[in-house]
C-alpha cells in the first residue's frame, strides 16, 4: 500500500509480467496484420477478392474502398494502447459482420473471422490490466 500526498491510502498496482505483455503484443499482431491485409485488398481492389467481394458474397464493389478504410481504422484504433478497447469492440463488430456474411453463404470460413476475433480480445485482455480488472477470469484467493 502507498500513501499519496493527501494522506489516502492506494493500493499500488503490481507490474505486469514480461510474459504476459510479450504474449498479449503477439496475439495483438496477429488479427491487427489480417485487418491491415484485408483492407489492402479492399483499397487496391485485387482482382481475385473483389470479384468474390461480388459474386460470392453480393456486396456492391463500390463499398470496397469504404470497407477497407473502416478496416484499417479498426485496426489503428485497436494498436492504439489508449484506444485499444474501443478498437477491440469494432473489431468484434467488424468480424461479426463478416461471420454473417460467411455464414449466409454457408462457406465454412466463418471459423476465421471467430479466430481473429478471439485472439485480438486475448491480446488485449493479456495486455490491459483494466480489462482484467473489469473481466476477471482468474480469482486470486
């Protein structure tokens, strides 16, 4: 326990271990490459992904730009430490929307968007000590 200048008494928070942070940076990465991928394809209207972005999945290929940008916001936001949390929730939502369009095709790929879903919010989690403060998943005695 710490005491600050007023005299209240703080509990000191403890460092978070090396591990945890080189593996919450790791899983970060991961998920925030794929996005950074992603809305390259998207910005530089690849051939082989737009005519999928078309025909298989029947979005217009006017929004591919627009998606792209929204992707690669995403994942600024999400590399952000301070707006990390915010990044993670569009994220979520992002990969939820691509989850829909998977499953709505049914094209068994939807596992990859719930794949990266989960490891950006491991990451996260591993790396924000106010995320495991507010989702506490392991109770210490």
């Amino acid at each position: 326990m710490d005491k600050t200048q007023s005299g209240f008494t703080t509990i000191a928070e403890p460092q978070a271990s090396s591990w945890r942070i080189y593996a919450g940076w790791t899983l970060t990465i991961l998920p925030a490459l794929a996005l950074v991928l992603s809305a390259s394809l998207k910005l530089t209207h690849a051939a082989s992904f737009a005519d999928q972005w078309v025909n298989k999945f029947g979005f217009p290929d006017w929004e591919l730009a627009w998606v792209g940008l929204l992707e690669l916001t995403c994942a600024v936001l999400y590399l952000i430490p301070r707006t990390a949390v915010l990044g993670g929730v569009l994220i979520a939502a992002f990969f939820g929307g691509a989850v829909a369009a998977h499953v709505r095709t049914a094209d068994p790929g939807f596992v990859v968007p719930v794949l990266l879903c989960v490891l950006a919010w491991g990451g996260l989690y591993l790396r924000d000590s106010r995320l495991r403060e507010l989702v506490p998943l392991l109770r210490r005695p």
